[in-house]
C-alpha cells in the first residue's frame, strides 16, 4: 500500500481482524452491486469508502425527486441522469482509487452470468423477485456468494446466501414469489428513508467480513430489523431439500 493508502484505511489496519492483509483483500476485491437504489446507495458507499478495489454497478433506471429521499447516492443535481453514471461520480469523490465499472441495463438470462462472472462477490439490492431469484440463480451456478437484503415500510432483512460453503441459496428460504399484492414495493407501501441507510450499510459490513474473514456472517442465519420499535432478532435459516436451484443432482441441469 501507498503512504496515503495507509493514512486513509488506518482504522481498518489497526483492526486485528482486519490489519494489513485484510484491508488489502479489500483492495484486491471485485464486487457488483445490483441495483443502485436505496440499499446499494448506502452499501456503495461504505464499500468505496472501506477500499473495495473494484465495484460493479449493475442499473438501467434514471435519478428521480422521488428516489432522493433515501437514496443517498444520488443528488438533486442528478436527477433525470443514469443511476450508473451518478453513482459513478458520486464514487469517485468519496474514494478516487476504487475503480467502478458502470453496467446500464437490465439484468436477464442472457447477460447475467456473463457479468456477474467477473466479480468476487454479488450484493443484491433490487426490488423483485424475478432478478432476485434470476440473481441468485446466476449465484449458485458461479459458487458466488451473495449478500441479498430487503425493505419495506419499517423492517428490513439481510442474509448471505451461499451454498457452494454449505449455506443455503435464496430460494431454499423464498421457494415461490408471493401472490400479487402480498409483497409491495416501496413506491407502493412506503419505507422509511433511514432504513434503508442501515440495511445498506448492514450489507457492506457483511461485504467487508467475508472479503476479509473476519467475524462470522450471516450465512445460515437472518438478520431481521425493526426500525419502528428497535428491535433486531436472528432466525436460522438452512438449505431445503429438493431445492431446484442448490440441491440438484450432480450431471443434472439446474
């Protein structure tokens, strides 16, 4: 590391469970962010901040007033432009070391595995369960771990889902999308805009530990968080068999 190196993530280094070698896995690391709303704003952030070398960001939105309430990656100045591009820029003031690699379009069956093929790491922060579940599909094929939270209204929840080191994949927990209407976006059922800081920043931090190893993650487990009363619970969560997606036989397709 450079002298500025070590001056800007000293309290990284002077953390034994980071120190030295771990922050510079964190400068080695590629991640991709997917979706770069109100959880990957956060997360972003703190990730270019920490000095993920690398931070792919994968949306084909644009800025609105709307998204600005929570979205703190964007700014006023930015709205009608790329969500990428602002992200961006916004990145390169926090951190101009951290290279990010802008992906404006929408994920699909015919793109995903090439992109998140080039990553470390995958953080999921959209907002349906079709990428959701395309996403972590996409996961279990590469052995990439994934790091998938959500929000809505008060509570938020986040996991690390990882099946190729013996945890379970997204849709051994969520085996079929709820019925229309059960699961509302935010734009339909609201959130509160300070959640969305502590879900994406509970995102990065679980980034920077499996990057760096140290602590223990969330895989096997969720972390459940209300914002309206203060109170945060774990649930243990395992691989369910005959899952379509992580539990098929070898030599069968998934």
């Amino acid at each position: 590391m450079t002298p500025d190196q070590i001056n800007r993530y000293a309290r990284h280094i002077v953390l034994r469970e980071i120190g030295g070698p771990g922050q510079q896995k964190l400068l080695n690391a590629k991640l991709l962010c997917i979706g770069v709303g109100g959880l990957g704003s956060p997360a972003l952030l703190y990730l270019a901040a920490a000095g993920v070398g690398t931070l792919g960001v994968v949306d084909d939105d644009v800025v609105s007033l709307s998204n600005l309430q929570r979205q703190v990656l964007h700014d006023t100045r930015n709205v009608g432009m790329d969500k990428t591009q602002s992200a961006a820029q916004s990145l390169a003031r926090v951190n101009p070391d951290v290279r990010v690699v802008p992906h404006k379009l929408r994920l699909s069956v015919d793109n995903a595995e090439q992109i998140i093929g080039q990553y470390d790491l995958v953080l999921d922060g959209t907002d349906n369960f079709d990428t959701r579940y395309l996403v972590n599909r996409t996961c279990v094929a590469l052995q990439k771990p994934l790091i998938s939270a959500a929000m809505s209204q008060w509570e938020g929840q986040i996991s690390l889902y990882d099946p190729a080191r013996g945890g379970p994949c997204y849709q051994c927990v969520y085996p079929e999308k709820p019925a229309d209407g059960l699961a509302p976006s935010c734009a339909q059922a609201g959130v509160m805009g300070a959640l969305a800081g502590v879900m994406g920043a509970m995102m990065a931090g679980e980034a920077i530990k499996a990057i760096t190893g140290a602590g223990a993650g969330l895989r096997g487990e969720m972390l459940v968080f209300d914002a309206l009363y203060g109170e945060t619970r774990k649930l243990g969560i395992s691989k369910r068999d005959g899952c379509p997606v992580c539990d098929v036989p070898k030599g069968d397709p998934a």
